[in-house]
C-alpha cells in the first residue's frame, strides 16, 4: 500500500504502530512474560491495521469527491 500518495500518512502510522507497541510491551510483558510480549505484538498488529483502514478510508473519500 503507497499510502494513496500522502506523506503525512505513512508517518502518522509509523508513528502510532511504535507507540502502541511499545505502552503495550511496557505494561504487558513485565506482568504477563511471554504471553505479554505475544498479546503486545497482537495490539501492535490491530493498531496498523486501523492506521491502514483509516488512511484507506480517508483516499476514497478524497476520491468520491474529485470524481
């Protein structure tokens, strides 16, 4: 996915998918272990596939607009 040709996008989710991995390690894996780093891994997996579906969502709009 090229992001539907924003800059901003792919930063924004870069940035969002670090940060919800790493709160999610730092709470879970001390508490949890190894099954804290998997269910961190798994937050982190659902935060990028919002951040897809949101930058997705917002280039069809732009599309439905222009056309």
């Amino acid at each position: 996915m090229d992001h539907a040709g924003s800059v901003i996008g792919p930063l924004l989710a870069f940035a969002l998918l670090a940060a919800g991995s790493a709160i999610a390690s730092w709470l879970l894996v001390p508490v949890m272990g190894l099954k804290g780093a998997a269910a961190a891994l798994a937050i982190a997996a659902c935060v990028q596939i919002g951040g897809m579906c949101f930058i997705l969502r917002r280039a069809l709009q732009r599309m439905e607009v222009a056309g």
